[in-house]
C-alpha cells in the first residue's frame, strides 16, 4: 500500500444547452486530495479531514463529507475494510457553482481508495460507482475520463462516449459569488414537457454535437438552444440575460447555464475569447455580488491518482 496517494480532479460543466444530465465536459480548474493511511488513537477516530482554500470553512470534516463517504463506497464495493484515512482537500473548484465540486469529491474519493487497495477496479466500474453515488453521469464522467463525454444508462447499463472538441473551441466560464443548489435549480423545472419542446432539444443536441466536433461557430451556437432547464433556471440568475447579450457581441457563439449554475459557460471561438470574457465581467458588474471570469481549456486528461512514497 502506498503511503499517500495524490488525486487531482478537474471541474466540469454539464448541459451544455440541450445535452440536460447526460452531456460534460471537463475543464482546466482543479480540485486535490492526498490520501494518507493512520494508525488512530482509538477506534471512534477512523479518519481525519484536512481542508485548504479560500473556502475551506464551507466544507464538512466530519463523517459525512462526501470525500470520505465515496472513499468508504469504493472499498465497500471491493469488499475490504477501509483502512484509517487522512484526507487533505485542497479547494480550487467553487463550490456549488455549477462547475462539478460534487463530482470532484466523488472522483477523489474513488480513485484514492481505488489506488491504496491496489487498483483492482478499471474505468468503467469506477465511473458505474461515481454515476451510483452521485445519481446522474454528465459531471462524474468528464470529471474521472476528462475531456467531452456523452454518457447515458441504458436498461440499467452505464454507456459512455467519448465525444470530439475541436481545438478552436474556448470554453468561458464567468462564476459569480453566490450559490445555487442542484435541488434548488431541479425545482423550478416543471413535471412534464411538450412533444415540440422534446423534439426541439433532441434536434439541436446533434447539431451542438457536430459543431463541437468540426469548429463549426453557426452549428455550435444554435445547438447551444434548448427549452428543458435554461428557460426556467435563469430566472434565479441575476443579469443573466444582459450577459449573454454581452457575450454575443464580444464574439461568443452561444452562452448556457453551466451545469445548475449559477456559473455562466460561453463557447467562443480562441480569437474572441479574452474579449468576450471581458464583455461577460463587465455586463454582470450591475449585479450586487463579485464575478470571477476565465477564459479556460478543456482537460483532456481527467482525474490523475499518484502514489506517493
């Protein structure tokens, strides 16, 4: 057994415009974690949690922080007993802004205890257990595969394609200071949909699929269209129109909700990208609250474990 394992997660954005709960991506802002074995004092102190990061005062150290749960799920599903453990979370994706924090925990937790138990479980069985734990694909599965995934179940069988970004595409992320549950932004979804709004997403998720894939700005920004949840959840985002107003003139092909938000995603192609990040800062300073804009790339890699010592 290793004596620490290092695990780095990317952030992700999901939806994507029509792709709701089945289309991610990961992006290049990242959370960390090192797992270390401990021989406790006592029995009623199996683990110990170690925060860093500006919002480290947010996250649970006790039992029931999501790190730890996973890292308890993955030895449960090996069929050994966790050993002691020392986490020490290291906080570079905003928490609760759309941008996948969840994930990143499921994915550390995971893929720490996958390494320190010898690796036994391959991708695909560690992306059926984060996809369990988390309850829906689209974040888990860029964030422990990395770049663009489709990812769906299917008669109970988890299907995961691997999906072509062309270079040319930048992802924006504009994050504003302050939170939006996933349960509150599944709220103000209503219970049923009509056939043309059905049909509306399912045409234009394959168009947003072939624009991704050749570059193709017009195709790209039209199938960022969708009825399902951005119609609805941009209602709890302050000024969100005026900044997608702001993005399509700087150059953006199209601006979405970034997973449940708040966190604002445009696609731009890399020639208009800082102008159209600076336009996005800008029409949101009305608002009441600090943004943070970045103009990002999409990780390729996904989540990386290291043994350490």
């Amino acid at each position: 057994m290793p004596s620490t394992v290092a695990v780095t997660v990317p952030a992700t954005t999901a939806n994507i415009g029509p792709g709701f709960d089945c289309l991610g991506a990961a992006l290049s802002l990242y959370n960390r974690f090192h797992f270390t074995p401990f021989t406790p004092l006592s029995d009623s102190e199996p683990f110990q949690i170690t925060v860093e990061g500006a919002e480290r005062r947010r996250v649970n150290s006790g039992a029931s922080n999501l790190v730890y749960r996973s890292y308890l799920k993955c030895y449960e599903r090996i069929g050994r007993a966790a050993p002691p453990i020392h986490i020490r979370i290291n906080l570079g994706v905003p928490l609760s802004r759309g941008l996948g924090s969840s994930s990143t925990a499921i994915v550390g937790g995971i893929l720490g205890a996958n390494m320190l138990a010898g690796s036994p479980l391959g991708p695909a069985e560690l992306a059926k257990l984060a996809n369990q734990i988390e309850g829906h694909p689209d974040n888990v599965v860029p964030a422990l595969l990395g770049g663009a995934q489709l990812a769906v179940v299917t008669k109970g069988r988890l299907q995961i394609c691997k999906l072509p970004w062309h270079e040319s595409v930048v992802p924006v992320v504009i994050i504003p200071e302050f939170e939006l549950s996933t349960a509150d932004a599944r709220r103000v979804l209503p219970g049923h949909y009509s056939r043309a709004d059905a049909v509306f997403n399912t045409s234009h998720i394959g168009l947003l699929l072939q624009g991704l894939a050749t570059g193709n700005g017009d195709w790209i920004g039209g199938g960022m269209s969708d009825r399902i949840h951005q119609p609805y959840r941009k209602k709890l985002i302050p000024g969100y129109d005026n900044v997608r107003r702001a993005a399509l003139r700087a150059g953006a092909w199209g601006m979405v909700i970034s997973g449940a938000g708040p966190t604002l995603l445009a696609l731009a192609p890399s020639d208009t990208a800082e102008s159209v990040r600076e336009a996005m800062e800008t029409a949101w300073k009305p608002q009441e609250f600090a943004v943070k804009a970045h103009c990002l790339r999409l990780d390729t890699k996904g989540a990386i474990a290291e043994a350490i010592g």
